[in-house]
C-alpha cells in the first residue's frame, strides 16, 4: 500500500512539475478566480514561465502556478519590451469593423493610410495630438468624439450638430473656437459603450489599421512610424 501511494505522489509532482498550458488555465479557473477570466495560457520566451492572458492584461506564472507576475519582460540583448509586443498583437482590435458610422471622418492627402482615435475636447493631450496630426498627410482618420471631462458633451454635441462637424472640430482643437450650442440626436452613448468593450482608460486612445491601440499622445514623427 505505502509503495502504491508513493507512486501515486511521484506521479502527482511529476503532473505538477511538468504542467501544460491546459493545466495551468485549469488550475487558475479553479484556485485563483480573483485573477479574471484567463482566456489563454502560452509558453513564453523565457523557460519555465507562461503567459496568463485575461480579457484585459498579460501575467506570467511558473509552471507549478505557485507565483503570479506582473511587469514587463525586456529581452536583454536588444533590450526589447516582450511583454509590450506581445499585448499589441493580444489586445489588438479588428479595425476594419469598427462602427465608423459613430466617427468625424476626416480625409487628408490621398487618405490612403487608416487611424481611428477617441477624443475629448476638453482633453490636454487631444488638442497636442491635432496640432502632431496637422504635420501628417495621405491618411484618412475617423474621431470618435469621447466625452469624459465635464462640460465636454456639450462640445461634442455642438460640434455633432454643425453643418460641417469636422471643421468645427478643428476649429475647437486648433483654434479654441467653441460651437454654437445646438440640439439634434449624437452617437455618445453609443460611443462610451464602444470605449467600455474596447477598454479604453482615457483620452486620446490610437487605433492603428494593424489593430494596435496606443494609449496617450504621440508626435508627428511617431505617428509616421506606426502609420508606416
């Protein structure tokens, strides 16, 4: 009896020491359901430690699941931030589905490369981003108008309800000119709800036609890279 019971503990460390990604989802779901929905368990590049994909971030856990880690992991010979390229490609958006019905849709250039971005008018950064965007050409952008500072849904009802939206877009952002308030049906609750499923922290928010969401502002040059 006590030679079959430690054979059954040999096999039991063994299963442990040598779990799979199956395992470890199964073990997460069961123990640490404070974690969130894990979605997906992968090998990442360093051994012995996997990818613990949730609906929102990148962990990693060894493969006993005893350890759960947060943070970037750089590869140190190019100093490459793993963890990052790896969230873009996860938490990537299908851009070509976006409901761009819910968008300004401005056309510079030839508009022949995409961007979609969220924007408060009331936003610090958003009015930088314009003045970077003025330096960019050949790009058609789509703004999803994304109120979250006070007194921003009146703006961005006044601009939705203008004759022509985007200029009076622009003639907030880059000019400080407010629209006349006005009065007709907008797209906002529609757009907030759009900004919760894509979880978006705040303003500005880039979506690239690659399905990269970049948080925050970038300058011009930036924006030509990730354009490109």
């Amino acid at each position: 009896m006590l030679k079959s019971l430690f054979a059954g503990l040999l096999s039991l460390a063994s299963l442990c020491a040598h779990a799979g990604e199956a395992e470890i989802k199964a073990a997460l779901d069961k123990n640490y359901p404070q974690v969130g929905k894990v979605t997906q368990v992968n090998k990442s590049a360093m051994p012995g430690l996997y990818e613990v994909v949730t609906e929102s971030q990148l962990f990693y856990t060894d493969e006993k699941v005893t350890h759960l880690i947060v943070g970037n992991m750089f590869e140190l010979r190019t100093m490459r931030n793993l963890t990052e390229e790896r969230s873009k490609k996860l938490f990537a958006v299908d851009f070509k589905n976006l409901p761009f019905d819910l968008a300004l849709k401005k056309v510079k250039g030839n508009g022949s490369r995409k961007l979609a971005y969220f924007t408060d008018p009331n936003c610090g950064y958003c009015k930088k981003l314009e003045r970077e965007l003025q330096k960019v050409s050949n790009v058609t952008l789509y703004l999803f108008l994304y109120p979250i500072f006070p007194g921003s849904e009146e703006k961005v009802q006044g601009i939705w309800c203008s004759k022509d939206r985007v200029a009076a877009w622009d003639d907030l952002m880059l000019n400080g000119v407010q629209p006349p308030a006005a009065s007709c049906a907008t797209p906002t609750t529609k757009v907030r709800e759009l900004g919760r499923r894509l979880r978006l922290q705040g303003t500005p928010a880039l979506i690239f036609a690659d399905g990269q969401v970049v948080p925050g502002f970038l300058p011009a040059p930036e924006l030509e890279k990730a354009l490109q």
